[in-house]
C-alpha cells in the first residue's frame, strides 16, 4: 500500500506508513507538542486500561513504573503470605503473589510488546524470555533504549501530543 504523503511502500496490513508515520486509514500525520513523562500513577492505570491492547506504543516511563509497581506489589505480597501462613501452598509463592501474577500476566505480556514496538520491533521478540540469561538481558537493553522519535511503523510516538 502506497503512503499518500511521501509515496512510501508499505506491507498490506501497516497502519502507519514506516516511512513519514502517516496514519495510512485515516490520512493523519502525527505531530504536536511533547507530552510530560508518565508518573507512577498513571502507568499502572494505562497498564490496567491497556489490559490486552498489544498495538500501539508504549513509553520507557510507563514500562518501568509498572515493573517497580509488580516487584513492589510482589513484595507486599510475599510478606502478606509469609506472615498469614499460605507461602508454599503453590511452589514457592503464596495464594496472594500467585493471584497477583495471575493477574498481571497478560497486562505486562501486552506492555512489553508496546514497549517494543516504540523502538521499531515487533511485540514476537518477547520470546526472547525463553531463552534464559541471553534473551533476559537483550530484553533490558531493548527496554532502556530511547523510543523512535515520531511515528513508525507501529503508531504516532506516545511522547508527543496528535494535532
């Protein structure tokens, strides 16, 4: 499918062209002011409202406050089973921690894929997570780096507000 701003070929199914980052359904060229950093608050809030939303782009702010948010929370939690007695009824976890896991699965599962797509790779690199050690650390490297500037490929850059 050919951009109708900047004549950019693009895969049949692309959103946006990978090109100039117009959004090739509705014609709209993404641009504006920069937005302020996400806060902790409103990154577990995104994290929740986007529950299974795996389209999209997602902030280095917003994937780091909700992985302090799930080591947190797993913590309290730890020590809620700990001290209420129902640590090691399922492995090494309590009831709590595993429903909290249980829980957040697939909102982080989904922030992560938004997270890789703001540096222009597709969400399926999440399976690095398999591959123990390697894979984990090319995971954080990825997550550190600082998102495209503008539109790409998989939507308007979430630093910048849409005129």
């Amino acid at each position: 499918m050919k951009c109708r701003t900047c004549g950019h070929d693009n895969p049949e199914a692309a959103k946006f062209c990978g090109g100039c980052g117009t959004n090739l359904i509705s014609g709209e060229v993404s641009v504006g002011a920069e937005l302020p950093m996400v806060g902790f608050g409103e990154a577990i809030s995104r994290g929740f409202r986007n529950y299974a939303t795996f389209s999209g782009r997602a902030t280095r702010a917003e994937n780091w406050w909700w992985v302090l948010f799930t080591t947190l929370a797993g913590i309290m939690l730890f020590v809620v089973d700990t001290v209420t007695g129902t640590i090691g009824m399922f492995g090494d976890s309590g009831v709590l921690g595993q429903l909290f896991e249980l829980a957040v699965l697939v909102p982080s599962l989904a922030l992560g894929a938004r997270r890789l797509h703001d540096i222009n790779r597709t969400g399926w690199w999440l399976l690095l997570l398999f591959v123990i050690v390697i894979g984990w650390i090319v995971l954080i490297v990825w997550a550190i780096k600082q998102g495209d500037k503008g539109p790409n490929k998989y939507g308007p850059d979430p630093r910048h507000a849409t005129s």
